[in-house]
C-alpha cells in the first residue's frame, strides 16, 4: 500500500519506522530538520507533491490543533478512494469533519507516547479503534496495532472522548498539581521520587499534546472529581478522623483492585 504521513514528530516517526518496509511509506514535512532520521521513506515538503505520490492511505500525525488543517491542505490532491486516517488524542471535532469530507476515513488512538512507552516492546499497552469508519480502513490499523500485541478497544467518537478525559485527563491534572506544589528536596523519599519521574515525562510532552487533553470539553468534570475527593481528605485530615481515614483508605484500595 502506499502509505502518506502527515508530520515528522514523535508519532510519525514511529509510524514511519513501522510501516516503511512492507509498504511504500512518504512523509510530509514542512520543516525539513524534522526529517533529518526519516529514512526508507520519501520526503516531501509541499502538499502539491502528494499528488504525483498518490496515496491508498493517510495518517494523520500532526497535533490536535492543526490535524484539520492538514487534511484540507492535501485533499485536493487525493483520489477519492483514499483512506484518511488520525491518531488524535481527542475527537472532539473530527466526527463532524470525517462526515462531510467525501473520502473514506478511520480514527484510532494509541494509548502509549514515546515518553513512557517502549516502543520496541508495547505488549501491555492499549490502543483504541473508533467504530464508525471504513471498513477496510479499520481492518488495517486492526492488523497493525495486533503486530504489536497491542490490546485493542473499540469506541464510538463519543465513547473515546469520555474515557480519555477520565484515563488521561485525571493523571494529567493531578501529576501538574504535584509539579505546581513542588519544593527542592534535598533528601527525597521512594514515592516522591516516583512521582517526580512521572511529572517530568510527562512536562517533556508538546504543549499542544497536554493543552489538547486538558481542553476535552469533558475533562472539566474529571477535574472537579479530584476536588471533590481532595475536599473529602482534606476534612478527614483536619477532623484528624482516624475512622474516617480507615473508612476512605478501604474505600479507596477497593477502587484500584
């Protein structure tokens, strides 16, 4: 198949690397520093130039902010049988876009990033597969993603944006109200330093990355979930509540079985 991808950052790299060598893979890059790694894969800089490619299939890689963007930008230059794809972090407005565009498209998102993630070994890992979509389409991310013993789930648009603003949007809200309190420790203790390890991967992330997941219109609600449960220990800790404490401690190890 003749693959087209859309950025050379992190994701897109590891798309590249993965496809090009069952499949005649080309990227584009406005930037050509980007691309100073890509190799076994055609570089291009000018959306003029996916024409003369001609893709089967598009990823889509670029941040949240300008995956629309990008796609209108190459879509003159498509046949119509091609498939258009993304691995957004939030749908939000995909849905709509997919609709109307006139080309066969699937959505996924793997739940995993190169910053925590190995992406040599991602047997534990999750990726997700939005239902509605191209058949075809959905097959073949299907048959990627189980190469890489990824567990697979499959979601509405609806549904995905739900469970990302609940598995992302809370981890990521609280590990930055660890880093907004945090003061220099001269002797840190083993959770502390845990803590700082995930609050530093996490920081080395793309702006747009953590802007894009905070600003689900659904994370709002998660966010005030944690409010809720700090007002709830915080009065325990006050009232100095030894049964209380005991109660939400049980309550608590019951949530993470």
């Amino acid at each position: 198949m003749k693959i087209l991808i859309l950025g050379a950052g992190k994701m897109g790299s590891f798309f590249t690397d993965l496809l090009s060598f069952e499949h005649e893979v080309a990227v584009l890059e406005s930037d050509p520093k980007r691309m100073r790694f890509i190799y076994n894969a055609l570089r291009l800089q000018k959306p003029e130039e996916v024409a003369d490619f001609n893709p089967e299939l598009v990823i889509n890689c670029v941040t949240l902010s300008y995956t629309i963007e990008a796609f209108k930008s190459i879509m003159p230059y498509l046949q119509p049988y091609c498939i258009i794809s993304d691995i957004a972090s939030v749908k939000t407005y995909l849905k709509e876009f997919y609709e109307t565009c006139g080309f066969p498209y699937v959505s996924t998102h793997p739940m995993f990033g190169p910053t925590f993630a190995n992406l040599g070994q991602l047997e534990k890992e999750n990726t997700i597969i939005i239902s509605e979509g191209d058949h075809l389409g959905k097959i073949f991310f299907k048959d990627v993603y189980a190469s890489l013993r990824l567990h697979i789930c499959e979601y509405t648009f609806e549904e995905h944006d739900k469970v990302v603003a609940y598995s992302l949007g809370i981890p990521f809200a609280s590990t930055m109200v660890f880093a907004a309190t945090m003061k220099h420790q001269d002797a840190p203790g083993t959770t502390f330093k845990r803590h700082m390890k995930i609050a530093r991967g996490l920081l080395s992330e793309d702006d747009y990355l953590l802007t894009e997941i905070l600003f689900n219109p659904r994370t709002p609600k998660q966010i005030a979930r944690i409010q809720e449960e700090l007002n709830i220990l915080q009065d325990i800790i006050k009232d100095k509540d030894s049964a209380g404490m005991k109660e939400y401690l049980t309550k608590i190890r019951q949530n993470i079985e």
